[in-house]
C-alpha cells in the first residue's frame, strides 16, 4: 500500500498539518466540512513522564474529520510509555501514528520531548523505535531541522528512517528559529536525497504557487500546510483543481458553512466571551490572508460582541464584501 497516493491527476497526497492552539477540534470539523486534504492530524498529545495513557487518549476521536481520516500525534520521551499510548491510539482506531519532533516549546523541550530529541539522533531513534515496535499501523515523525543548529540534521533523518518510520516531516527550520526566518526548502530537497522513506514538505506554503514550487524545488512526495489552510480553508481544493486543470472558485455558502460548524464543535462549557475570541482568531486569519480585507482586520479584531452570533453578523458583511470586491 502507497501511503502517500497521488490522486488521478497526479496532485501528491495534502496533509492538514497539526496547530496546537489554532488548529484544534473546532478548526479541523471546519476544515473538514471545506475537505480538499487526504488526512488530518491531531495536534500533539503529551506524553508526560507520569502520564496515565487511557486518560489522556481520550482526547483522540477517530471519525472527527470523516471521511478524511485523522492520526494521531504524540509527543513526549519515554520510549515505554510513547509505546504504551501509540497503542491505545492504535486500539482507538487511528490509522497512523506521528511522533512529534519539533515543538519549540521550553515547556516541553526542558523534558527532552519534542524538538530535543533532535539533540541526540540515537535516543530519537530509541523513541521512535519503541513506537513502531508497539503498534502495528504506520508511524510517521514529523521534525525540525535541528535544534540550535543543523549538525545533526542527517542523522535525525536517518535515525528517523532506520527506527520504521513509513515517511518523514519536515518543517525546515531550527528549534531556535522558532517561526522566523524563511523555511528552508533546500533542506527538504537535501533530505530526499538522504532518504529511501518518502519525504512531506512543510512551511511556508500559502498559495497555489508556493506548494508548486516546492514540488518542483524539493522533489518531495507530498506535501502538509498549517498556516496557509487558516488564512485560506479553500488552499487545498485550489491544488487539487490546479492538477486537474481547473479553476476552483470557492463558495460562500462553504465559508459560512465552515463557521457554523467550528461555532457548532466550540466548548458549550466555556464562556460566551472564551467563544466570541476563538471565532476572532479564526476570522482574523481570514483578514489577513486576503489583501483587501487587511485594513478592516483591526476593526474585527477591536470588536466587542457577547455572542459568536452577534460577533458573526457584524464581521460576515465585512468578510463578503471583501470577499466579492
Ligand atoms: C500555532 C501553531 C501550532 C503548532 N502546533 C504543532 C503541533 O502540535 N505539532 C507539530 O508537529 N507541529 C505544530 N506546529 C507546526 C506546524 O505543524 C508546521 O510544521 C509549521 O507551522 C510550518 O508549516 P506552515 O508554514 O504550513 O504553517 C504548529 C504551528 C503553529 C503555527
């Protein structure tokens, strides 16, 4: 089985990539109801050291994103219990499992999770490893390209590859370059020369043009886009039409669709105040990823409305006309 398929008109298979914070439950029920990506990923689920796995692998639904199936991301350093709860991942029924190698985060990196076990290929490889040993679905990792600096970027990859992995992530950038500079799409076309597992590019694709050039740049399988399906839900779809050679116009019924069901899925537990500022952040991106609509973004985001109904019938007129004009 080719686990990253190419659909009929060649488009290689498009990852929602994982956001901890912004691309949550409510995001990806959004993003799924829009579709135009072949699989989701949760964001990571920590794996502390006293972690008691059957709890925490409650937070992983299996049939969130039907019919695009979702994995699972783990992200933590003790290779007993990452095995332990790759599997009840497994018996949740989640088709692949990701180790998580990148985040940046002190929080988590200062327990030698995340983007330190980039520190030492060996401990990832013994990570890894225990992972694939436990499970009997893929395991994929998902990885920076170092953490302070990129010495030891072949042979994270390499630990990677040799520990099972069905294919490999790359977001080409350090752990201390946290989201700065530019990703380093070199570093992706380097490691598809390093690898026999196949390759996904990642960072910095924001339209149609960026995830073409790095196909051709990088010669990488597939491809994951985080940031660029926020500010456009519809960045998939527009790929997928490109290789089919289409046009792909996006429809408004499919945007307002899109905000109903992330106001549908948002904690009916949490205050109306906690609601209306996650539909903020979300419409933001919106506003920032179409030019004519920056100038009103301010205004969305200065706004003050005590209900995600009331916040949507101010800012939806503003996203149309910006939309339509
Ligand atoms: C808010 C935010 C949260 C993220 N959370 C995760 C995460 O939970 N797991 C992970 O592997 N990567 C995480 N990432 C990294 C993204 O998956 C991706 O590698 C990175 O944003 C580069 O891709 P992009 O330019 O398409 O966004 C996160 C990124 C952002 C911006």
């Amino acid at each position: 089985m080719n686990l990253l398929p190419k659909d009929t008109n060649g488009c290689p298979y498009l990852f929602l990539a994982p956001m901890e914070g912004v691309g949550d439950r409510c995001f990806r029920k959004a993003m799924a109801s829009i579709g135009g990506f072949d699989e989701a990923v949760t964001e990571f689920i920590r794996v502390p050291s006293n972690a008691h796995v059957k709890s925490l692998a409650k937070v992983y639904e299996a049939d969130e994103t039907a019919p695009i199936p979702i994995a699972a991301q783990i992200m933590g350093s003790d290779p007993q219990l990452m095995a332990a709860m790759a599997l009840e991942m497994q018996e949740k029924g989640a088709p692949r499992v990701d180790l998580n190698c990148g985040c940046p985060s002190n929080t988590v990196t200062g327990r030698g999770a995340g983007s330190s076990l980039l520190k030492e290929p060996n401990f990832l490889y013994e990570v890894a490893k225990a992972i694939v040993s436990a499970v009997s679905i893929p395991v994929s990792v998902k990885m920076r390209s170092g953490f302070a600096d990129i010495s030891l970027f072949k042979e994270n990859l390499l630990a990677a590859q040799e520990s099972g992995a069905c294919f490999i992530t790359l977001h080409p950038r350090t752990k201390v370059d946290g989201y700065g500079p530019p990703a380093r799409w070199d570093l992706i076309a380097e490691a598809k020369s390093i690898l026999k597992i196949p390759l996904v590019g990642n960072g910095d694709i924001l339209s149609v043009k960026d995830a073409l050039k790095m196909l051709q740049d990088t010669r990488c399988d597939a491809l994951m886009i985080g940031r660029g399906s926020v500010t456009n839900p519809f960045l998939f779809h527009q790929i997928k039409a490109h290789f089919a050679g289409k046009n792909y116009r996006p429809e408004w019924s499919a945007l307002i669709r899109y905000f109903e069901v992330f106001c549908a899925e948002l904690n009916p537990e949490s205050p109306n105040r906690g609601k209306v500022n996650k539909l903020k952040q979300l419409m933001s991106f919106l506003f920032k990823g179409n030019e004519k609509l920056l100038q009103t973004r301010q205004t969305i985001l200065t706004s003050q409305h005590p209900t995600t109904e009331d916040f949507l019938a101010f800012a939806l007129p503003l996203l149309k006309a910006g939309w339509e004009g």
